[in-house]
C-alpha cells in the first residue's frame, strides 16, 4: 500500500444501547453471538433456545428439545450446527437450518454448565457441575465421549476451546489448561471458584473471573498475572466476563446491574455501563466489531459503539455481505 | 477307552469317548436329520447345498463379508506411518480355513533356508552328478542352472569351512600320503593331468603332511543278476504307466544311477523322467527312421579294458553304500515307531533320550501346616523344674544358660545386676504406685466386670447398678449400633470409674485425637463429664448430628482412649515427661501445606511458578485427529493423566450411595417452617453443614481463605492451651459442645423414633430415582432445585404475594428466594455468639466432605441469577389468591434485615 496506515483510532466502547430485545423465554442465562457476529442465541430458562438477527432483533428461530433450562450455545464455524448444553445433563447439538436434534448426548451427572465447538466443530466439549469435561464427536456417531477430563476436583463453570488448546475453569479455584499438542496439562491456582474464562484473541494470555470479584488476566505460557481487574461484585452468581474485540478492553457483568469495562493494560476503569438493576449475567462481544450483547432477566440488550441511525446505515452494508448459513433459511 | 480308571499302563486315545451309558437315563430322542447343523471353527452354520452345487457354503453365504457387512482393510493415513508400505501377499486374501490341514494351502513346519537349502544342494548337485551319466543328452541336467544358482552356503558348508574344510575336499580325518596314493589307484575325480602331477610330488613329499580325503561321491555297485545287456535298462512298470513316484522298496531291476537318484530322494528326477513306455530294447518301430543307433549307448569306450588303469570318468570310485544306510535313507518318513510327520532334512534318532525320571513330591500328613512355631525359650532358672523336666522331655530344647540367652531375655533388674548399678528407688510394679484406694478400686472394677458379664441382676454396687441401668438405656436406645454395645456396657464403667477419682489431672491428659479437633474437643468434654462422675457423659457428649455409625464408632474410640490413658498417680506419671516438641500432625499435612503455600502467593498476588502445575496429560488418539494436532505421545496407550490426583472426598465419588440418614433428616428440616424457637437449636448444625465453599467469600468480608486459616490455627492455639492449663475446659468452644450435647440428650428420644421411621421407610429421592420417568428432570434436582421450579411452574395465583414482597423491598425481591428458610436459619446464626459460630465453622470444614452426599447440586456452583419472568409474571397477574405458600410469609417477616438477607441469599 501506498500510504501508511492510518493511526490506530482510539477504540469504541459499545455504550450506546442499540435495542432491547425481550426473549419472551423466561430468564436468559447465556446469549451468544454466532460464530460471525450476524446473529444472537439466547438460552431461556424455559427450555428453550432462540436465534435472533442481531441487526434487526427479529426471532428467526426456536430451538425446542431440551428438558430443563438452557445454560450455554456455542455455534459452529459455518454457522451450519449448534451445540446447546443444559441443567438436563444432556447435550444437543441441533441442525440450524431445520431446528432438528441431530444428536442428543447423556452421559454428564449434573447440569451441564457450558459448551463449545472445536474450530472445526468435529468436537463438542461440555463442562458440567460433575467434574467433569466430556469431549462429543460430532463426527461419528457414538454416543460415548472421545474423552472425559476429569482432572478436576469440582464442578466446572466455563470452557474455552482455541485451536489446540482447552481453557476450564473450575469451582475448585483452578484453571486448567489442555495443550493437546504438547500433550500437557496446566494448572493454575487462582484460589476462589472460577466464573468464567477466555483466551485472549491473540492467544496469549488467558481471562478468569473468579468469586472474589476479581478478574484476572495471566499469561498463558508462564501463568503470571498480567493484570487483576476488581471493582464490580461478583460474588455469587456466575457471570461472565470477556474481552473485546481488540483486546484493549476487559470486560465484565456485575451482580450489580452494570458492565464493567478496563482497560487492559492500565488496568482502570474505563467505563461501568448501566445495563439495569438486576444482575446482569451474561454478555457476549462481537468478534469483529465494537457490539456487545448483555443479557439481564427476560431480555437481552445490544449495544453498540454509536447510536442507532449511524448503526442503521451501517446495517446496510452489513446486510449487503454474503451471508451464510442462517441467512439462507430466513430468506 | 483311555478314561478307564486308574490303570498304570497309558493309552493312545483316538477320536472322542462315548458318553458313558446310564442305567435308568431316558432314551434321548435322536436328532432328526433335518436339524443336525454343521458349524465351523468361528461357531458360524456351514450350509449344504448340495453335492452338485458346491458342498458347504463358504465365508459368510458365499460372499467375502461378514454379518456387519464387508469391511475394507482399513484406511491408514500416510501421515503418520508413511513409512510403512503394505507388503501384501497371497496370504492376505486367503481364508483361515486354507491354511489349515486340509486347506489349500497348509501351514507346514519346515527349516529355514540356512540349515534347509545347502543340505539340499548338495545333496541334488550328487545326485544330477550322478543322473548326468545317465542322461539321454550328456550334461543335462540343468548346466544352466548350476551356473545361476545363488551363491549361498548353508550353515553346514560355513561351519565346515571355518573347521578347515576346502570346497572339493572330503570330509573325514587327514591322511597320509600313502594312503592317499592308494586311493588313487582306483582313481579320482580330478582330470588326468592333475593326478599325475600329484603322483610327481607324491615322490618329494616329507613324511609329516598329511592330507585331506578325496571328495568323492557314494555308489553301492550292485551286482549284475539279469540277463539283459549291459547298459540295458529295463522297463520300469511303475514309470511306465506313469506312477512317476519311487516306491518304497529297492528296485533291483533300475540301473545303479536310477537308484542312486532315488537314493537322493531327488524330486527333479523324478519330473525330468518322461513317462510311457521308453525303454529302447524295443528298438524302432517299421514306421519310424531312426535305425541308425540301436545300441546308442553302447560302445567300447564305455568299458574298462583295462583292470585298474584308465579312470572311467564317472566318478563313482569311492565306497560302497552301506545297505543300513540306503535303507535307512529310502524312507525317512516311515519309521515304525514314529506317526507323526518328520521334518524335511531330518531324521528320527537313533537313541532314545534318556527320560528323566521325575519323582513325586513326598505325601504330607494330614495335619500338616505349612507354618514354623519358635518355641519359647524358657530360663529353667524361672521354672519350676518339673516344668522344665517336662519340656526338656518333650522337645529337649530348654535352655540351660541363661546368660547364653542374650540380653534380651534378661528384665531390667537383672541388667541391672550385670552391670552394678543401683535399683531405682521407686516402686517395681505398677500396682505398688496405686494408692491402696486405687488398688482396690481396680479390683472392684474387675469384679464389677466379670459380674456384668454374668447378669446385670447380680450386681453389688448401687451405684454400678444405676450405671448400668443407664448403659441399659442407652443400649436400648441404640439399637441400629449394636455391635458398639458389648463393650459400651462394661467398659464405659470401668472408664468412669477410672476417672471420677481425685487423682484424675486435666493436664495431664493425653490427646488421642490431637488431629481432629472437634473430635479432641468432645473427647475432652467426656473426660470432663467422666471426672464429674457423669454416667452417661459418653452419650451426651457426642455429637448429635453425626450418624449413627459415627456416634457407635466414636463412643467405641473413647471408651477404649479413656481407658487407656486414663490418668496415674503422680508417682508413676513423674517417671515421663511431656515431649517438648508436640508431633502438630495438621500442619504436617503435606497438601495442606501445599495449598497454603498458594494462598499465600495468591494472597500476594505472585501467580506464575507458586501457582502453576504443569502435569503430562494424554489426550486420546481420537481428539487430537479431530482437532487436527499430531499426537504429542504416538507410541502410549494411556489416555488422560497418568497418575490423577482424585479428590478423595469429592462428592461425585459418592454419587451413587446415598446416605439415607443425611437425606432424610435434611428433608423434615426443610420442609418444617422455623416458626418455634425451640427448634433453631436444633436446624443450625444443619446450617453449618449445609455449607460449601461458596459460601465462604459471603460470609466473611475479608479474604475468606485466610480468615478460615487463621481460624484453623486459633483453635490449634486454642486446643494448646487447654492442655497447657488444667482449667481450660471451660473455654467456650466445650462450653458449646456442652450445651449441644445436653440438647441433644433432650431430643435423642424422639431423634430416634424418627430414625426408626426412617429406617422403615426409605428416602423419597429413591422412590424418585426408582419411578420418575426419565423426562422428568427434576427428580434429579434437589429440593432446593424444587422450590425452585415450583415457583416457576406454578400457576401464577402465587404470585401477588411475592409482589407484595417485592413491593416492600424492591430491590433483594427481584430476586426469587428458593429456600426461605435457610435464610432465616441463616440469620439466626449470624445473630448468634461468635463462638458458636467459629465452632460451626470449623465443624463443617472438617465435616463438610463427608455430610456433601446429601448436599443440593445447586450448591456447588455459582448460583445462576433468579429468572426475570417471575417479575413479568407479577405485572400481568394482579388477581390474588388464597395463601398457601409460607415462603412468601417468612420473607415478609425478615424484611427488616433486607441486606443480611440479600447477602446471605447470595450465598445459598
């Protein structure tokens, strides 16, 4: 190119709040962004599991099929499955498209906590309160995990899968890391009962929350803490926390009805957005963009870097790209 | 038939027995031939098709496959085994069934090329050697071959050659020279120029070279007994007609090469030998040309004119075969006392090996047991001397010297005179420490015991008897326990009786239980009851929450510690001395250590090294395939960590057992609204227990760990300073476990008609995991988990209440209070002494592990925010309704302490 590229802009913070989207499915306990960002998930509490347009916030689709409330969906690379865990003990993983269960996996002793997909969704992972971590092969068509991880000595609250590796957090107070290639295990004591936990985009460094209203940001190969955000309360409830798009902010929910926004190398205060009075439990980050989506009780909130009429002209070209996947089904 | 009882002659069995007939066996009616089946060796039906249609089925009906279908040989990636090309032969394709006996392609022991092949060769080079003469066309005998064939000596030719051997050599012991020349005579294989040159150095020869012997081929001359002309050979009938095959015995009738070649057992001569009638005595039939050369062969030159001079060229000088030889060689295979089927290039042996003769182990007597008995050593000096006469008789081992017998058979005393030292002043025996009150005591307790053993009626004492009503009681009233109870009742008075002296010194007091505090603490408390002279001190210094079991065992342990370290007289305890250093087996504890040594770098904020473990984890084959990551350890077959550290008081351990006194006791507690105040007393241990760590960081508003380190370690401190100060029972914590103990004394009646019932009737949850169908997940939830859903399923008549509720505290009521009545137990122990607190405290920690079986699962993770349709709910229904829900009442009620509640809410 030509010309140098421009100096880095000062990043966004999604603070303006875009729509409110109210899910009619009894408590949202996790939303999701799908794996591009056109989309949203919401798990209620009423069992079932529910695809947005996060554009335009019209329900595309009802996920129905699971027997008790729905505590985490992950989606895949081509948007083409979804994978849903739940206080049922059982896993699905659903076909997008027609909203059937293309599998629906037992084998867990507890509720199931959280879900992933590998990156090429050949692998679903599912953490349970039982300890343990199976890992589904979306592939065959056993019904027995590839593996079960149960290193830990209590319930797991949150995984993360990147490309060879497998960040669980733990009510025991450990995040554990998989390094498959290695073939190593990596403990980390952090001391209170994990929350939540993320890699960073850039996959260096590792996000948990913990209990003690503290999230903690270590470095990945080394396990030394690069930073400790505290100020919100987390205390009780699990609640997430993630980091943006560009890994300059840390963020968080807060029993106290705000997300919490640090930044990540200075480690202050950025911003507390008021989200409601309620907890606000989960919160998903685009992966591209500055948008955010936080979810208090029945309803979920998107929220964006500028106010809605920039955002809608913008929607334009978002809705002029290709899409895939979903799109093509909702015409 | 070879199972024929035990006679000393073995048989040879053949085929299978017969089952043996019985008497009065109803005739089986035989199978009729339609239902008879053939299976093969895998178990699978051979079917007959018929003679004309290809006998019995083959694979799986005629097809390559199996029951699941035809399986490829499956697909290997060349990633990782590139170097491995498939080699595939015949074999591959080929049935199990082939390789069998009867196969097509039978499976045979044969040797190796090493000792096989060179045998071989050589003996076919004879043999074409000698077939060659023979020839129709002299030379062949496949020339050609010879020339191409691999150089490769077998192991024979290559052990022979290191021993000396030269290649055209013979084999045997070195000759002299003249010896040599004598061979000669008959002449040698070697052309004609080379023997007279030999013969020209034979003439300067020294006389100490020996040489070699002529290599020379075996020809047994058989003498000419027919008729024929010479080089006539006869008509062989079984080549004519096309036998083709040697036959056993010895053909006279076949010229001396012929048998030479079969002497070989040479297989090419016999395919080389064209069949049909060949022999040329017939000579030429009208229609054919060849006239010319009747008597091919026979010439002149094939005769030896002259008696020893002109070397026929043939080469057959040498020896004669032996007739044992031939024999021998003609049929290797048919050895009379050998069936079985002898190796190629093997023979039998000619000698029996010698068997060895093995013997039988000796029989033992009946009695025997395999085990030694040391025999006392007794000091005839100690014995009365009939018993030693009797010993000596009967073993005739008594020891005769004593000080022979080292220094370990000595006591004290007689060390002591050996090496001239003084005797102590005090007393030799224990009992002469006891004061004479003491001394009589004890015998009035060994009385008292033999007398409980007898009746209980018969006692003397009515102070024993009381006791022993009171035993009598308790032993009634335990009777889940009942093992515990043979020694409750005589031992728990020999311990009161013990202790309840005067001598009896608090600080004095061993620690049996130095440990487990809690334990030591209730230990404490009965020691401090028994000196009191308390009869039921054991009963009501237990714990009441524990279970049954526990309580049976616990009361066995002291009962058994306080009569073993029940106090001394001050003369006997002034011989010992405390240790200064106390063994603090708690802050031995390794994986305590451990984890302190986190916390405290947690606490510092030093996360890095502290902080991590890095373990060797094995992820499955499979996995690593699935996320595109080579495996990280190709050749190992574990899979996950080779040595996992398991929690061992993890309560998914105990998944499966359920202890139905905890769930059952948890259930009426729960369902029963605290409304009296008589009853909190009672449902606080249950609070203490219910806890997990998740609560900790509520409770405390300091870092949580470490307030319940230094709690820990208070109470160690604590536990020091009671033995340090003999009136340090009275610190609070036993004045605790005191006043627990008497409360439980009150209800342990109807404590126990209830786990009577309960032991009747078994939990509800069974009754769930039993009947609920599998959709209902809920019966897996607890019944926190149902109040839970109740509220949520429910219709929403309930709801104006919670909105009223929520009306008066807006914020906390936004959220759903699943159990109610824990929060208000909660409060009550908020409200409560510290010291009961820290007490509860520590309890569950020690007790958390073992009483988590009964826990709810909601506890054991963050708790997930109540959902926000109930509130939407209230909005859309304002119709009240009749009031069956008390949860709504005790919120009303503890409104006042709204924050407690949030924070205490936020806990459960």
């Amino acid at each position: 190119m030509a010309f140098p590229q421009p100096r880095p802009q000062v990043p966004q913070l999604p603070q303006h709040l875009l729509r409110t989207i109210e899910c009619q499915q009894g408590a949202v306990r996790a939303v999701r962004f799908n794996a591009d960002g056109n989309y949203v998930l919401t798990c209620g509490s009423d069992k079932s599991l529910k695809l947005w347009s996060a554009s335009r916030g019209t329900l595309l689709k009802t996920y129905t099929g699971h027997g008790y409330e729905v505590l985490d969906v992950d989606s895949s690379f081509d948007n083409s499955q979804l994978c849903s865990c739940s206080s049922d003990k059982t896993v699905i993983l659903w076909d997008v498209a027609s909203g059937q269960v293309t599998r629906k996996l037992r084998g867990h002793a507890g509720k199931v906590n959280c879900v992933q997909f590998n990156e090429e969704a050949t692998v679903m992972l599912s953490g349970s309160i039982d300890g343990t971590v199976r890992c589904w092969d979306t592939r065959s068509r056993r019904y027995e995990p590839i593996q079960i991880l149960d290193e830990a000595q209590d319930g797991i609250s949150s995984l993360k899968v990147s490309e060879h590796e497998l960040l669980i957090g733990s009510v025991d107070g450990r995040v554990r890391r998989y390094d498959l290639r290695m073939g190593q295990l990596h403990v980390d004591f952090i001391g209170s009962p994990i929350t939540c936990v993320c890699f960073s985009r850039d996959g260096q460094c590792t996000l948990s929350s913990s209990l003690d209203s503290t999230v903690r940001l270590l470095d990945k190969s080394s396990g030394e803490m690069l930073g400790e955000y505290s100020g919100h309360v987390n205390k009780g409830y699990k609640l997430d926390c993630c980091l943006s798009d560009k890994d300059t902010h840390v963020l968080s929910c807060s029993e106290d009805g705000h997300v919490y926004f640090w930044d990540l190398v200075e480690v202050s205060l950025t911003l507390k957005l008021p989200v409601g009075k309620a907890v606000v439990q989960s919160l998903s980050f685009h992966p591209t963009e500055p948008r955010l989506l936080t979810s208090m009780e029945g309803h979920v909130q998107v929220w964006g870097a500028e106010p809605e009429t920039e955002i809608g002209e913008r929607e334009v070209v978002v809705g002029g790209e290709p899409r895939t996947g979903p799109a093509a089904v909702l015409k | 038939m070879a199972s024929d009882e035990d006679s000393d002659e073995d048989f040879v069995t053949y085929g299978t027995p017969l089952e043996p007939l019985e008497e009065d066996e109803p005739v089986r009616k035989p199978v009729p031939v339609h239902e008879q089946t053939v299976k093969d060796e895998k178990g699978r039906y051979k079917r007959f098709h018929g003679a004309f249609t290809g006998g019995f089925s083959a694979g799986y009906f005629n097809t390559v496959g199996s029951q699941e279908g035809w399986t490829p040989s499956t697909f290997v990636s060349s990633r990782q085994q590139k170097a491995e090309k498939p080699n595939i032969r015949p074999e591959d394709f080929m049935d199990e069934e082939d390789f069998s006996e009867h196969g097509i392609a039978p499976r045979e022991i044969v040797p190796t090329d090493d000792f096989a092949s060179g045998k071989k060769d050589q003996l076919k080079d004879k043999a074409r050697a000698v077939s060659s003469l023979a020839a129709l066309i002299p030379g062949d005998t496949g020339l050609l071959e010879e020339l191409i064939a691999p150089a490769r000596s077998s192991i024979g030719v290559e052990l022979l050659r290191k021993m000396g051997w030269k290649d055209g050599q013979g084999v045997g012991p070195r000759l002299k020279r003249k010896q040599r020349k004598q061979n000669d005579v008959y002449g040698c294989a070697f052309p004609p120029n080379g023997s007279e040159e030999s013969e020209d150095e034979d003439e300067f020869a020294p006389e100490n070279v020996s040489f070699a012997p002529k290599d020379v081929v075996p020809v047994d001359f058989t003498p000419k007994v027919d008729s024929h002309g010479l080089g006539y050979r006869g008509l062989n009938p079984l080549q004519a007609l096309g036998g083709g095959s040697e036959t056993g015995h010895i053909n006279l009738f076949t010229l001396q090469s012929d048998r030479t070649t079969s002497l070989f057992g040479d297989r090419n001569s016999g395919q080389q030998r064209r069949g049909g009638i060949g022999g040329q005595a017939f000579g030429v039939g009208a229609m054919e040309e060849e006239d010319t050369d009747i008597y091919h062969k026979d010439s002149m030159s094939n005769y030896d004119n002259v008696l020893g001079g002109e070397e026929p060229g043939d080469g057959l000088y040498g020896w004669t075969a032996p007739q044992q030889y031939t024999r021998k060689k003609n049929d290797p295979k048919r050895d009379v006392a050998y069936l079985g089927r002898i190796l190629d290039g093997f023979t039998l042996a000619s000698q029996v090996t010698e068997i060895k003769t093995v013997y039988p182990p000796p029989d033992l007597p009946r009695d025997y047991r395999p085990v030694h008995y040391f025999r006392p050593v007794v000091d005839s000096s100690t014995v009365s001397p009939i018993v030693a006469q009797a010993l000596q008789a009967s073993r005739g081992r008594l020891s005769q010297d004593a000080p022979q017998q080292g220094r370990h058979s000595l006591d004290s005393s007689q060390r002591c005179d050996m090496l001239g030292e003084t005797p102590l002043q005090g007393p030799s025996s224990v009992f002469e420490l006891l004061g004479s009150k003491d001394r009589e005591r004890l015998n009035e307790i060994r009385r008292a015991a033999t007398e409980q053993n007898k009746s209980v009626e018969n006692l003397s004492s009515a102070v024993d008897r009381a006791a022993v009503v009171a035993s009598a009681k308790a032993a009634a009233l335990q009777a889940l326990s009942s093992r515990f109870q043979s020694i409750a009742s005589s031992e728990t008075q020999m311990a009161l009786k013990a202790w309840s002296g005067p001598t009896a010194d608090a600080s004095k007091t061993f620690k049996p239980f130095a440990e487990n505090p809690l334990k030591q603490a209730r230990y404490d408390l009965y020691i401090t009851k028994l000196k009191q002279g308390n009869k039921d001190a054991l009963e009501s210094s237990l714990d009441s929450s524990m279970t049954e079991w526990e309580r049976g065992r616990e009361r066995d342990e002291f009962v058994r510690a306080a009569l073993l370290y029940k106090p001394s007289n001050s003369s006997l305890s002034s011989r010992f001395t405390r240790s200064k250093h106390e063994d603090d087996t708690d802050s031995v504890d390794v994986t305590r250590d451990q984890e302190e040594i986190c916390l405290a770098a947690v606490k510092m904020k030093m996360f890095g090294k502290l902080t991590r473990e890095t373990f060797e984890w094995h992820p499955d084959k499979l996995l690593c395939k699935r996320f595109n990551v080579p495996d990280p350890y190709p050749g190992s077959s574990t899979v996950g960590m080779p040595k996992v550290k398991r929690d061992k008081y993890s309560v998914f351990n105990f998944l499966t057992i359920t202890d139905s006194s905890q769930v059952s006791r948890g259930a009426p507690s729960a369902s029963k609204p605290p409304s009296s105040s008589s009853t909190l007393p009672h449902l606080t241990p249950e609070v203490s227990n219910k806890k997990s760590r998740w609560d900790i960081p509520g409770q405390e508003p300091k870092d949580p760990l470490s307030a319940f380190l230094s709690e820990t370690r208070s109470e160690v401190l604590a536990a020091k300073n009671q033995t340090d100060s003999p009136h340090a029972t009275a610190t609070p914590e036993v004045k605790v476990a005191q006043s627990d103990g008497k409360q439980t004394e009150q209800k342990t009646e109807e404590e126990e008609k209830e786990e009577d019932e309960e032991e009747v009737r078994p939990p509800m949850d069974l009754f769930k995991a039993i009947f609920a169908s599998s959709s209902d997940e809920k019966s897996s939830s607890s019944s926190e988990d149902d109040s839970e859903e109740e509220k949520e399923v429910a219709p929403p008549a309930s709801d104006p209440i919670q909105s009223s509720a929520e009306t008066l505290n807006p914020p906390v009521s936004a959220q759903s209070t699943p159990a109610p009545d824990i929060k208000l137990k909660h409060l009550t122990v908020q409200s409560m002494p510290s010291a009961e607190t820290t007490a509860q405290n520590t309890q569950s920690s020690h007790s958390a592990p073992a009483k988590s079986q009964g826990l709810d699962e909601e506890e054991f993770g963050p708790r997930l925010p109540p959902p926000g349709k109930q509130k939407k709910r209230v909005e859309e229904s304002n119709s009240s309704s009749d009031d069956t829900d008390s949860n709504s009442e005790d919120e009303n009620s503890v409104v006042s302490t709204s924050e407690l509640l949030q924070r205490s809410e936020l806990i459960f």
